[in-house]
C-alpha cells in the first residue's frame, strides 16, 4: 500500500513537480490548493503525466473545516506544505495577507495535523531567512533575519516548527531553504507562468523570449560581483523535486528531522542567465540596465553540503537546461 502524502499547494510550481517526482517514487500524492496561483488545468496535465487519477481538494490552507474533510477522507500519511503568498513586493504592500496566510495557514495546518495524529511534514522554507548574507557561500548555521514581510513568515514558520518539535518528541520536520528554482519540467506540461508580470528572472526573461515584455531590466550593474550584476543560486524545479522525496523519505523511514539548503552552490549573475536564456531560444534577448531593486542583495549562493550528507541530495541540472525547459514550456503554453 503506498504511503499518502498530502501537498498544500499541489497544483502550484513547485508543487506540481513534486508531485510528478512523489508519483514516480511510489507514492500516493495528494492536492490541497485553493487555485489561487495556479491553473485550473494542473490536476488534469499531472493525470497525463503520472498516468493515474488525481485526487485534488479545492480549498484554502486557512480553513480548518475543509482541512479536516481532507484528513478524514484521505488516509495520509505525512503533508508537504507548499501553500502559500510569495512575492516580495506585495508582501511589503500586503503584509497582513502574508501574514494571515503564511503563518495563519501553517497554524491552522499544524492544529487539524495534531488532532489527526499526523505529526510529519516539509516545509517550504526560503534563503530569504539570510536576509543579507553575511558569508558566502551560505551554511545553515549563517546567521538569519529577514528584511521584508515575506522573509518575516518564513523565518516565523520555521521558528514555530522549531518550537513544536522541542515540546514535542512525535513532531519531525523537514525544513527546506530553496534558493532560486528556475527552469520547467521536461515534459514541457508544466511550468512557471505567473497570471501577473513576473517579478523572478526566469520568467520574466521567458515573456521577452515570447515577445510579450520588450527587454529585461538588468536591476543594477554596479555590484560588487564580476560583472557587476547580481549573483543567485539557480536550481531546476525538477531537482528541488526530489530533494522533496528524499527529506520526506528521511521524515517518514528514519524520523529524521532536519533544516536544509537546496541550491546547488554555483553563483550566476543576471547577463549569465541572459546569454543563456538566449542560447535557448536561439536569438539574443534585448535588456536595459536599470537602477538597483531595492531590497537586493549582490550575491546569494547556498553552502549545499548538509542537504548531500544528510539526504544524499545533489542538484545536478544545468543552468543551460534550466532555460531549454523554461523555453520548451513556454513555447508550448503559447501554441
Ligand atoms: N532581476 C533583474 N530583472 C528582473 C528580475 C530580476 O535584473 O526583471 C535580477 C535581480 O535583481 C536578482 C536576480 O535577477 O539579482 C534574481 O532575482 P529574482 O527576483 O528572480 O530572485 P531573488 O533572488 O530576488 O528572490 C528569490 C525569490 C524569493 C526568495 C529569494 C531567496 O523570489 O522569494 O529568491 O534567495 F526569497
């Protein structure tokens, strides 16, 4: 009998690419998403994919009574929590709403979890935590702070998780501190494809690729990086994927709690992910530099060692695939 794993947030990026990677181990998946930032057609492509059904729970994280209809009707076994707001500028803008959903959402999470006797769950985290990286690249033990509402959440979530587990042996977390995901899986059925203009890199740099934004802003060309434009740790969607199935088989086979990076180590500046997304798409993709974005930080890189010693986990795709699979899956969502 495969084990069942709940996935708030399921039929969003990242989410849904866990779900094909959880598939594919041998796992039943299943999706909480309010479809809020996600398209309407994610349960149907995941089907295709995974060639099974797809049980998909319309609902918000913060409703404790359709979190408890799902727990009643699902026997799962452990919850990825994916769900929840992550633009920084609207953060800065909404930060009541941040606050609601991303923190409000894992408490409501945690108590239906608690009262269900469910006490396993990997939590998307972010090297926001860093705030301002003060060494490079960045171990876990760097110190932490956030600079903007979102960081907030995401720092106050895993505080909360760290908290619960200290009062309480059952509790065992997974806490994931993604870089950059970037890239589409291979199928070109899924993707990144924000309803909005983007505010990340890779697809904004994918709507110049299709015509639709004229030029990339290069946001600052005078940092203190090789080239002068900032620094970040890129990894492909597919790779963050299973590093999911690797900390929920530590989680689920081991009990093993633990607090990760996943990035891959290498730094590559903003004309380094332009020239590449230009070889992808076969022409040379028009930019501008613009002034700083506030908020930016030069460089951002992860120190992934304690993800390859603890889960054995290694992002081994290419920044040049990563824009092959973003171009591939834009190209398609076009046609
Ligand atoms: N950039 C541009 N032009 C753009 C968009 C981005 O030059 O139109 C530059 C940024 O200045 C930065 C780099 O591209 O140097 C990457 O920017 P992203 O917005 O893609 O990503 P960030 O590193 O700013 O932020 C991402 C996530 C955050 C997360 C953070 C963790 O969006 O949620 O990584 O490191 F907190």
């Amino acid at each position: 009998m495969p084990q069942t794993v709940l996935l708030t947030g399921g039929a969003g990026y990242i989410g849904s690419h866990t779900y094909v990677a959880l598939a594919e181990a041998g796992y039943r998946p299943v999706i909480l998403d309010s479809f809020v930032n996600a398209r309407d057609d994610v349960p149907e492509r995941l089907a295709r994919l995974t060639g099974a059904p797809v049980s998909c729970h319309r609902a918000d994280i913060r409703d404790a009574t359709a979190l408890h209809r799902v727990f009643a009707a699902e026997r799962i076994d452990a919850v990825i929590h994916f769900a929840a707001l992550k633009s920084v500028g609207e953060s800065v803008a909404r930060p009541l709403d941040y606050t609601e959903t991303n923190i409000g959402g894992l408490m409501t999470l945690l108590r239906v979890m608690g009262e269900a006797g469910l006490h396993r769950l990997v939590f998307s985290s972010s090297a926001t935590v860093y705030g301002a990286p003060q060494t490079l690249p960045i171990p876990e033990t760097a110190p932490v702070g956030h600079t903007n509402p979102y960081g907030f959440t995401k720092l106050t979530c895993e505080q909360i998780l760290q908290q619960l587990a200290a009062s309480d042996p059952r509790w065992c977390f997974g806490i994931l501190r993604y870089f950059n995901p970037a890239g589409a899986h291979h199928s070109a059925l899924l993707g990144e494809d924000p309803r909005d203009t983007p505010n990340n890199l890779m697809p904004y740099l994918a709507r110049v690729a299709t015509g639709e934004l004229p030029a990339l802003q290069v946001f600052g060309d005078d940092y203190d990086t090789p080239d002068g434009t900032g620094l970040r740790d890129y990894i492909h969607v597919e790779d963050l994927a299973r590093g999911h199935v690797l900390s929920l088989g530590a989680l689920l086979e081991q009990g093993a709690g633990h607090l990760v990076n996943l990035g891959t180590g290498q730094g590559y500046s903003v004309l380094e992910v332009l020239r590449a997304y230009s070889r992808a798409c076969g022409r040379d993709l028009p930019h501008v530099i613009a002034p700083r974005r506030p908020g930016d930080v030069a460089a951002c890189y992860a120190d992934p060692s304690r993800a390859a010693d603890f889960l054995g986990f290694r992002a081994c795709r290419t920044l040049d695939e990563m824009c092959a699979s973003s171009w591939a899956w834009i190209s398609a969502a076009r046609t």
